[in-house]
C-alpha cells in the first residue's frame, strides 16, 4: 500500500483548515491532492487529533499482524488434520507401520494447502519441510 506523504499532524492541520471555511479547491492546490482525497480523509479522519490518528495506525497496523498470525495458524491446522486424523484410525485398526498416515499422502494434503493458501495476497507459502518428521 502506498504511503501518505503527510505525517499524522499535517494530515490533521489540513482538515482543520478545511474545516475553518477555506474552499477545497484551493486547499487541493496548495498541498497537491485531489477533492476526492480530502473527502476521503475527511470522513476517515475527521474530528481526530494527531494523538487520536497515530493511535489508530498503530491499531490497524496490530490487527494485520494478528490477520496474518491466525491465517499461518489456521493453515498449519488444516495441515495436521489429516495426519491426525490417519493415526487415530490406525490405532484402532492395529495398523503395523506406526505412521497412519503416509508420507505421500500428507505431502499431497500440504500440496493443496500451499496453493490454497498463495492466493490471498495476506498467507504466506508454507513450507513442506515444516511437517516432516
């Protein structure tokens, strides 16, 4: 995403000059933005002090980092199910090779995942290595 090229006070001190009865064409001018930028920021950010926007980026930023953690989360889960699933069912069954679950079969219920899981432009890739014993 592109960065503002304002800082959080100035982006405070134009919308209280907007507010202060300067017409918006002007004020477009003098900063080089567009009247669909202020308007924009007018309805995000209006009535906000500086404090009151920093803090709130802070917050964005926090909740895409947790956006990001549950999504490796939820992709390693679905992982894991599988193979979960396989070890219980051998050990009801008395399967010999310990495992459940082959090492092919997980690869391919990983291989799913990762494709899955590239789409969305937040997942990372995971890695196949991570679930190996």
């Amino acid at each position: 995403m592109k960065r503002s090229r304002f800082s959080e006070t100035q982006l405070v001190a134009i919308l209280k000059e907007a507010d202060s009865g300067v017409p918006v064409q002007k004020l477009c001018r003098k900063h080089g933005t567009s009247n669909v930028t202020l308007y924009k920021r007018k309805s995000k950010y209006g009535g906000l002090e500086a404090s009151d926007l920093k803090h709130l980026r802070e917050l964005e930023a926090e909740n895409s980092k947790l956006k990001r953690v549950y999504a490796d989360l939820t992709l390693e889960n679905e992982a894991l199910k599988p193979a979960a699933a396989g070890q219980k069912s051998s050990e009801t069954t008395g399967a010999s090779r310990g495992g459940g679950v082959g090492c092919n079969q997980l690869l391919g219920n990983l291989g799913r995942l990762v494709l899955r899981g590239s789409g969305s432009k937040h997942q990372k890739v995971i890695s196949v290595h991570r679930y190996l014993p």
